[in-house]
C-alpha cells in the first residue's frame, strides 16, 4: 500500500501543477462556468492548492527516504485536501455546478479525486503511524 500512496502523491502534484497551468494559461478549457463570480471564486485557491503541493511533495519525498516526519506530511496533505474538498463541494452545490454538463463532471471527478485521495491518505498515515514514526 506504500507505493500506492506514493502513487497517489505524485498523481496529486501533477493533477495540482496541470490544473493551474490550464487556469491561467487556457481558462476556457477546465473552466465548469464563465461567470465572473465563479472566476473570482476559483482565483482564490491557488495559494490553498500551492501549500497542498508542496505538502504532498515533502509526504513524498519523507515517505521515500522513510523518515519519521512522512506521518507529518500525510496528515498535513490529506487534511489540506478534505479542507479544499470542503469548500469546492459546498460551492458546487450552493451553485449548482454539477448540473452543469461537461463542466460539472470535470468538476465532480476533480471533487471526487480529492475526497479519496484525502480521506486514503489520513487513514493509511494513521493506521501506519507506528512504522512511519519507526522511521529506517
């Protein structure tokens, strides 16, 4: 199951990197709405997004070299992602966005990833503790 999770935080950090270089660069194509409000929502979360990359890439690179401090990491990068789930999900429904074709699945399957890939994380980093925390 190590790999996997490993697995998982390289898919999460190239999923982060490719999404915010689509947003700025072709809007158009990952957007799930053109309204104004839904741009300026979205604007908000690089930041969010940036601390939860670096967050899998210190969970990756600690679980790797098995240092202790990967417990750390883990937790840090499924809590940034179940806190970013949180207020993607809630907007989406608040506005209807998954309803709203194309978009809306894009953005379900994006909501959905980053649920499983949080929820995975924290409870594997959890009942693992005791071999991470063993360290080498």
């Amino acid at each position: 199951m190590r790999r996997t999770i490993e697995v998982m935080l390289v898919l999460a950090i190239v999923l982060d990197v490719v999404y915010w270089t689509l947003w700025f660069a072709r809007r158009d194509w990952i957007a799930s709405e053109s309204r104004q409000a839904y741009y300026e929502f979205e604007n908000a979360f690089p930041l969010a997004d940036t601390w939860l990359g670096v967050a899998c890439v210190c969970a990756l690179v600690t679980l790797r070299r098995r240092r202790p401090s990967a417990l750390f990491w883990l937790i840090a990068s499924g809590s940034a992602g179940l806190y970013l789930f949180g207020m993607d999900f809630l907007y989406d429904v608040e506005n209807g966005i998954f309803a709203t074709g194309a978009g809306g699945v894009f953005e379900a399957v994006i909501v959905t990833l980053t649920l499983a890939f949080s929820l995975t994380a924290l409870t594997w980093s959890w009942r693992e503790r005791g071999e991470l925390l063993g360290g080498a």
